[in-house]
C-alpha cells in the first residue's frame, strides 16, 4: 500500500468498476441463457412447425401424426421432439403381437444399419453412441416384483408376512420410555 491518498483511491476505483464490470457480464451470460431456453422452447413447441410444411411432400397420415404429435407436447403428455414418436408407439401397440415383435425387428436391423455405415464412412465415434442407440432400449424399465404389491409386507401362502420393521413403520414413532433425562429428573 502506498501512503499517498491518490493511489489509494485510485486503487478503490479500479476494483469497483472491475467488479461492475464482472456483475454486467454476469447478467448477460444470464440473460443469453435465457434467451436460449426460451428459444429452444419456442423451436420445438411451434403448433405446426413441419407438419404443414408443404415442401415435406408428406401424405395425410403422415401429417396427422405430426399434427398430433405436436398437440401431445403442447399439452404436455409428451416431451419436446418425442410427441409423433409416442402417437407412432400407440399406433403400433394396437397391432398384433406378431406385427409389432416384426416391426421392432425391422426397426433394430435399420438401425444396426445405419451404425455400421457411419462407421463405415468414419462418422461414428464412441461419444456419439447414444444417436445410435435405439430409443426404446435407452430407458431401461423397472423390473415389476411378481404378486400383489401393497407396499407393505409380503404376500406369502394366502397370508401377510410382516416383519418387525413393517410393523414398526405401521405404527409409526414409537414414543418409548428415555434415558431418564427428562423434565424435573
């Protein structure tokens, strides 16, 4: 530190505009993070963004599904991007067993397909896995516990089995007797 008062202040001044500075472009990296979300928002929720797009050359089912599709995410029943794919889906589980099983099939052989051409042409890359993933093996479900499911015991021969800690998670905290520290001891 100098003992000259110029300096002094003339330090003080430099931070608090350095600082002023720093909290300016913290807003704006916030603001353009905004701006970002809510254009991504706007791109991917736009009512008739492709569906109705004339140059697409798609025929009317192909519309309808979109169109949909598109409903399904505005309505929130289905997440950004995946409203045709989940009407697609309903549409293919009123199908035969048969039919669906030959479908998944076929989507799988396209999709081996299309992997081994990527590596091919040298466009594929372990990072990049999850595009070539299918989708449905993405979200591995839950396997379900066979039996009736209570939430509470087991279900064994025709009886209930509950263990100890079922009972004791029934009849909630138990308020037993304390170490003797208490009032008045």
């Amino acid at each position: 530190m100098s003992s000259k008062v110029t300096n002094v202040t003339l330090s003080s001044t430099i931070t608090a505009s350095t600082k002023r500075i720093l909290n300016e472009e913290l807003a704006d990296e916030r603001t353009n993070t905004q701006n970002d979300a809510l254009l991504h928002h706007l791109v991917h929720t736009k009512l008739l963004s492709g569906s109705l797009n004339p140059e697409l050359n798609l025929n009317h089912a192909q519309r309808e599904k979109a169109f949909s599709g598109r409903v399904l995410e505005l309505a929130g029943s289905a997440k950004l991007g995946k409203g045709e794919n989940s009407v697609r889906e309903e549409e293919s589980n009123k199908a035969a067993k048969r039919v669906r099983e030959g479908l998944l099939r076929r989507k799988r052989e396209r999709e081996q397909k299309a992997l081994e051409v990527a590596k091919n042409l040298g466009n594929y890359h372990p990072t990049l896995k999850r595009f070539y993933d299918s989708s449905s093996s993405s979200a591995p479900g839950k396997k379900r516990e066979r039996g009736l499911g209570m939430g509470i015991g087991k279900f064994v021969g025709g009886t209930l089995k509950l263990s100890r800690e079922d009972i004791a998670t029934m009849a909630g905290p138990s308020r037993g007797k304390g170490s003797g520290r208490g009032r008045g001891t």
